[in-house]
C-alpha cells in the first residue's frame, strides 16, 4: 500500500456469514440463506453465544424477518471503479493474519451483539491493516461504505474508539442514525407474515442486542397525546425490554458526545437515503397496544411526505448531530435492500477515492421515481398487496403501471397484474398468492410525462407461519 485508500465495506445487520465453533455455516449456506430459516434457533444467544463471522454474504438472500443484500456486486464495481485487482481484496476474519498490502477490506461480523461489539473488531481490523505504514501515511487513509446498521458500527469506531484521524470519509447506506420503528414493532409485537406470527423468529431476535440498537432514538411513539422514547413505553413492555432500549440509547448518546469531542477534521459523511416507499414510521399507543403504521407518517415530525426506503424513515436515515454538514446528504430511489448496489454509492466514493468530480448532492432524487408499498414478509397462500406512487411527477391520466413477481432462483413464471388507481394516490393491487419462498417484485409505470417507463423493485419472502 502506498498513497491508495483503504476502501473499507461494513455490511448491514445480517449481511456476514456466521459459523459455529465445529466450522459449520449456520448464517448464509452455500445453497442460499433462506435454508436458515428452519433452524433459526441456532442464531439465538443462549444456544449459540460465539459465532465467527467468516464473509459477506455474496447475493441477495431473505431470512425473515431480514431482507439482506448481496454485496459481491459492489464489491466487483468498487473493484472497477478504481482498477483494483482481485488479489487486493481481503476479509477481516477473525483468527487470520491481516495484510497489510489490500485496498478493500470486507468486514463481515457477527451481527447479533450489537454495535459497540462489532465496532472494536471494526478497529483491530483496521489498525492491523495500517499497521505498516508511518502516522503520517496512516492519517485520513480509510473511507469507509457503511450499508446499513454497518453505517453506525463505523460511526462507533471513528468516534467512540478514535477512529476518526484514520478515516477520510464516511458513506453511509440507508443507515438508521435515527433508529427504525419496524425493530420497535419486532420487539414489542413480534415478527409476523402477513398478519401471521412467526413466534421462533420472534424470540431469536429478542435474544439479539443489536435490533434494540436500532430501536428509534426520537420520540417515536405517540401516547395519550406525547411522543415518547421507546425505553419509556412501560405500559406495553416488560422491564427486560426497558432496561435493554435504554442501554441501547445510552450506547447512541456516547456515540455523539465522542463525535462532538473529535480534535481536527472530522471524516466527512455522505448519508444516502430512500425517500418516497411506505416504511414503517408512525407509532401510537393504545388499549395497551402499540400500532405502527406504514400508511401514515408522525405528524409531530418533521418532513412527512419524505417516508423512506421501506425499512428506515428517511429523516432517521441522516445523522442526527446538526454539525454535519447537510451537503452531504443524497437522495436515492432505491429502497433499502437494492441501495447497497446503488450507483450514487459509486458517485460518492468516486469523490474521494478516484477523479474529482462536484458532488451530487440534494434531498430529493433528480429524476422522478416510483414510491413502492410492500412488505418484506407475506403467508404462504394469501395475495400480496403491493403499492405505487409517482414522486417527483405527475402520470397522465390512462397510465398504465403493473406489479410482476417471480421466483428469486428463477424456478417458476413470472406473473404480471394490473394496477388500479388509488383515490388517495397512486396505483395499488393484488400479486397472487405464492407457496413458500423468495420472490422479485417489480412495478413498472409506462407513459409517465416524458414518455419513459419508471420502474422500482425489491424482495418479499413468502413464509409458513409457526
């Protein structure tokens, strides 16, 4: 390594291969994660409380409730972005011996322990990457690509663990600097298919430290007129899960002072988000139930026609301390699984780590683009109600827009249906039922203003409930 970067990828929650201690892959098989699904009690703490993580997963694969990208895609574009030859490509497998002669470094980890965990093998990583160099070579060497919750174990590093000196920039992929209400709604009311529980999922995800990292860290949750923190919904949860959100929020809050403490040059953040797809946001309490709703977002918050990429709201997709600098935020269509491969990702690091270009920068996408309403789990046997809406836009009257499905390994026909107009706006519809599975759901509007066809896609897994 000479004058190059160190591009470092950290993927989001359930994006690394995990094995147990007999060398068995029990996250991310050959033949395809979902295979998981059956045994998910082997990712539970108190049965498996050491996995190693051993890779990133290389496509795109669900385990319900996690929708999880493939990141060998990106992993080849960065590649040919900046000419960087396979044999300059390592992983961060603990119990290996770090080169320090790489230009990407994959950081596959074990997600279910949570952030601050994750964030001290992120620096043992690093540091025996640099560990040839002088202090002034090691200095503003690192850009990291942050999908996901990978966004804020990298955050935890350059500023809890004084990272920051090393890093010459931060870019982040649908990170929930904010939080996101679907953990909150996993933690308190369960995973479910279509309104069907699935109760083992359930109960491994409570077991993870990580998904209370996740939990919302705004008043999220509106009751008898408040808004509140998650960590002060006593009245639907039980003190285990108090103690937890608060710990977790505590972790969050030591993130930012550090932040605030950094000497010098802070890294600079490039935070790409979704807007325009429903995305779980707005939580209300009552009869002692908490409700989260994907139609509607919090009117006590700030921008509420921005919704989100499905998983995260788009204004907890942007960091949350106000000296950032607001140039770099960047707007996408995509939503959150497809945007780990979003070529804006590529734009961003090309202004770091290859010519310079001007920044593109904006809180909304340039073009207009296709909002899609779906969710990430459906039962096995129901229709699949699916979604659209044209930001950015306006369709003329007698467009045409349709959902089509089909099976991720390919193995059955593609069914197309025809969406209706919403009188509250856009376009929504039945798929029809599926038997149990991973499927690519596309909608695609034809005769938009300029004569071109929008499309937006992403995954749905297709599950038996237990």
């Amino acid at each position: 390594m000479t004058n190059e970067h160190l591009i470092v990828i950290v993927p989001g929650i359930g994006g690394s291969v995990l094995q147990d201690s007999s060398g068995r892959i029990v996250w991310g098989s050959a033949t395809g994660i979902a295979t998981t699904l059956p045994r998910p009690r082997r990712l539970e703490l108190l049965t498996e409380p050491a996995l190693t993580p051993v890779g990133l997963l290389p496509t795109i694969g669900v385990a319900p409730p996690l929708l999880v990208p493939g990141y060998d895609k990106l992993v080849t574009a960065v590649r040919r972005q900046l000419r960087i030859p396979a044999e300059q490509v390592d992983v961060a497998a603990p119990g290996r011996t770090g080169r320090n002669d790489v230009r990407i470094l994959l950081f596959p980890y074990d997600f279910r322990l949570g952030v601050a965990a994750a964030a001290e093998q992120l620096s043992n990583a690093v540091e025996s990457r640099l560990s040839a160099l002088t202090h002034d070579q090691r200095q503003r060497r690192v850009i990291v690509i942050g999908h996901s919750m990978g966004g804020l174990v990298a955050r935890y590093w350059l500023g809890r663990l004084n990272g920051a000196p090393l890093c010459r920039a931060l870019i982040t992929v649908g990170t929930p600097y904010g939080g996101a209400p679907k953990a909150l709604d996993w933690l308190v009311n369960g995973v479910r298919a279509g309104g069907l529980p699935l109760r083992t999922a359930t109960d491994v995800l409570r077991s993870w430290p990580s998904v209370f990292d996740l939990l919302p860290r705004y008043p999220a949750v509106l009751v008898d007129g408040e808004a509140r923190y998650p960590h002060e919904l006593s009245t639907v949860v039980d003190g285990s899960f108090t103690d937890a959100a608060q710990r977790a929020y505590r972790t969050h809050q030591e993130v930012d002072e550090a932040w605030q403490r950094i000497d010098g040059h802070r890294p600079e953040i490039v935070a790409l988000f979704g807007r325009g797809h429903a995305t779980p946001h707005r939580a209300w309490i009552e009869d002692d139930h908490l409700y989260v709703s994907r139609k509607h977002s919090p009117e006590w918050l700030p921008n509420q026609d921005w919704l989100g990429d499905g998983t995260v709201p788009a204004i907890a997709a942007l960091p949350n301390d106000e000296a950032d600098d607001r140039r770099g935020w960047q707007a996408v269509a995509q939503r959150h699984l497809p945007m780990a491969t979003a070529p804006a990702v590529l734009d961003a690091l090309r202004n770091y780590a290859g010519e310079s270009l001007q920044p593109i920068r904006g809180t909304a996408p340039a073009e207009p683009w296709l909002g899609l309403d779906l969710n990430d789990l459906e039962a096995a046997g129901t229709p699949i109600p699916v979604g659209a809406r044209l930001w950015g836009g306006t369709a003329p009257p007698g467009a045409r827009v349709t959902a089509t499905i089909r099976p991720l390994d390919g193995g059955a026909a593609t069914q197309t249906t025809d969406l209706d107009v919403d009188p509250g706006g856009g376009w929504y519809g039945e798929l029809p039922p599926q038997p149990p599975g991973d499927y690519h759901v596309t909608i695609e509007a034809g005769s938009t203003p300029d004569g071109s066809t929008l499309w937006s896609s992403d995954v749905v897994a297709v599950v038996e409930a237990d």
